[in-house]
C-alpha cells in the first residue's frame, strides 16, 4: 500500500483561489493523496471545505504546523510573502511556507504587489489550470 500524501492547500481573503483549485485538483488526486485546505482566516477555509476540500484548518499555527508535514504546496504566491495578501500572512507563515521542503506551485498575482519576470499575463483561471496540471504531473508516481 502507497503511503499517504499530503496537498496542502492555502488561501487567505475569501478564499477564491483556495476554492478553485480545491475544485480544479481534487478529482484528479491520486487514491493516496490528502488534500487539507489552511486559510489565514475562517472564511478562506469555510469556501475551500465548500469546495470540497477534505479537511480544513484556520490561522498562523495551522498554516506553520501543516506547512511543515505537506508533500505538496499550492496557493497565491503571497503565502510566500510576509505581510502578503493584504497583511494576513505573517513573517511566521511566509518563513514556514517557503522554508518547507516540499514543492511549491504559487500562483502569480499582482494584486501582491510583485511581479515575477517570465510569467505571460493570463486570466485568473488560467493560472489555476496550469498550476491543478503541474500538481497532477507532481504526484504522479
């Protein structure tokens, strides 16, 4: 029997991003895959559950303690970010996320204030399709 894996998935705001790709992953997750949504606050966690996320969690401790144990990362790239996503992300959380040694797929987002050199500008969604593929062909065993 594989061993399971975790997708850990985090989002902040409303959790729009969370949601959709809560939505665009889990049916293509492989039988021994997780996926746990985090979100800085209630109502990004309550929208990726909605979405169908299996299991969900709240906060600063959460996104540390689970960014730690995941296999595989996904979110806005502003969970990278201290103070990103309007603030919600703290130097604590941005410091676990991209210290985790599990591979990351970050959506971009100018709305965080960066830019990142190569990214061809798409549509919200688009960026949600390429990251749900990256993350197939990265639990692919």
């Amino acid at each position: 029997m594989k061993q399971t894996r975790t997708v850990l998935i985090l989002d902040g705001q409303g959790g729009g991003v969370g949601s959709q790709l809560v939505k665009l992953l889990k049916p293509r997750l492989p039988e021994n895959c997780r996926l746990l949504c985090v979100g800085t606050n209630v109502m990004a966690t309550a929208a990726m559950l909605k979405a169908g996320a299996v299991q969900g969690a709240t906060g600063e401790n959460a996104v540390v303690h689970n960014a730690a144990r995941a296999d595989l990362i996904l979110g806005p790239i502003g969970v990278i970010l201290a103070n990103g996503i309007l603030g919600e992300v703290s130097p604590a959380m941005a410091a676990a996320v991209s210290g985790a040694e599990a591979p990351k797929i970050l959506i971009p987002s100018s709305s965080c204030g960066i830019q990142v050199a190569g990214t061809e500008e798409c549509r919200l969604e688009e960026y949600l399709r390429r990251a749900a593929d990256l993350a197939a062909r990265e639990l692919e065993v």
